[in-house]
C-alpha cells in the first residue's frame, strides 16, 4: 500500500464544510470523488481535521492509502483537472505507512481575517468578517494572549459540540494588521468546535468595550459560554497550516 500526503487549499464559501455528508456539497466527497476517477476505485481522503460550513483552508492535509502508483508530479496536475475551481492540490508527497493526516499532527494555526473599515468589500465579503469601526489592535493583542497555556476552554466551546474533555493547549497567539485588514492567528494542539470563532468574537468585543486581559481569564475560569462573546462569522476563519 501506497500512502500519500497532500496540501489542499480551498474556499470554503459553498462547502458545507470538510467532512463528507449525504445530499450536501463537501471538499471530502468533491476530493474523494476525483480520486476515484484517477484510481478507478473508491479511496478515502483522511483530513487533518474539520472546517464548518464557509471556512476556507490555506494548507489543509489529507492523505490516503492505496495500492497503485501515480508519479507525483502526474498526480497533482492529474487531480486538479478533475477538481473544482474553489479546490486545488498545492503539493503531494510519498509518505511513511504510518502517518495519518489527524492522529499524526502535533498542533495547527488558525487565521481569523478581519477587514476593519466603514466601506464593505465586494471581493472579500465571504473571506473577512467586515467591522464599520477599527477595535484597538493593540488591545486585541493583549487579550488574545490572555488565552495562551493550557485551559479548560468550555466558555469558548458552541453547546452542541461539547465533549467530555474540554482542556486544550494554545501554544501562541498573533495579531497584525494589514491594511485595512487585521490578521488573529492561533496555534494550538487541538480546537473544539466554535473555538477560534468565539475567540475572535470575544476579544473583538473585549477591544470595542475597552476591556482587561484579566476579563478574558475570567470567562476562561467561568466556563460559561453566555459570559464570552459572539460567534464570529465563518467566512473570516482560514486554517493556515497543521504541523507533525
């Protein structure tokens, strides 16, 4: 058996997220689909992780298994014919028997795109979460960083994905502007669902009302959902890179 890593990018606009579902449109099933046709079998696409509905990818991984051999360099041009304009295959390469896409990976950064400005964007109105007034980015700075280090993040979890274990490691955060736009950027060793959407929506809130680093620890320690901020929209949410 054959297994091969890939890079993938995608706009995850009219996804329905990554995970393959019944009667929806996916980037698994659209992958899973094109490799079928190459390999003329059904394979299966082992994603790092799932992205919701509207969010994009920059360097999203999946590998997959299987017992033919396609050059890797006829493989991507191969499988980018076959996939959608809002899908493409970056890179691809031969790896150990072992590795798996999501058990294999030691931590992932999350981007949340901001686009600060009083004047909406026609071109990035699915790809940033528009605010008609700029936060403070340096406050922003300072109570991202309240969330670094290993918490019990229930406060920053949406209700129906709460799990047993709500403890997680945020290993660094980072926030830059860009223009008119303000990069978030979080790595960590795992994220619960909602996580880096009701982060961002919290500390966006936290920079508006002019609020501590010390109010951001205190949801964390309340673990009460209704005491953090709103879920920031998913068209603002890449996943930028997963690291093994």
């Amino acid at each position: 058996m054959y297994n091969r890593k890939c890079i993938v990018e995608y706009d995850g606009t009219d996804f329905c997220g990554w995970q393959a579902q019944k009667e929806v449109r996916t980037v698994q099933a659209e992958i899973e689909k094109a490799l079928e046709t190459m390999y003329k079998t059904k394979l299966f696409a082992i994603g790092s992780g799932r992205t919701d509905a509207g969010v994009h990818a920059l360097n999203q991984v999946f590998n997959f298994r299987t017992e033919s051999y396609i050059p890797l360099n006829g493989f991507v041009m191969g499988i980018n014919t076959l996939l959608p304009g809002d899908i493409a295959v970056k890179s691809a390469e031969d790896v150990h028997e072992d590795f798996h896409s999501q058990k294999s990976a030691v931590s992932k950064t999350y981007m949340y795109r901001l686009l600060a400005r009083w004047i909406p964007s026609a071109l990035d109105r699915n790809r940033a979460w528009w605010l008609k007034k700029r936060p403070d980015v340096g406050l922003m700075r300072e109570l991202l960083r309240a969330v670094e280090g290993e918490h019990d993040f229930a406060c920053f979890c949406a209700a129906e994905g709460m799990k047993e274990n709500t403890v997680r490691t945020i290993y660094h955060t980072k926030v830059y502007e860009d223009g008119d736009y303000i990069n978030l950027e979080i790595n960590g060793s795992g994220f619960l669902h909602m996580m880096i959407r009701i982060i961002t929506g919290t500390v966006v809130r936290g920079a508006f009302r002019g609020q501590a680093p010390e109010d951001i620890q205190k949801i964390i320690q309340g673990k009460d959902r209704r005491k953090a901020g709103m879920t920031a929209p998913a068209c603002g949410l890449y996943l930028k890179e997963v690291f093994y």
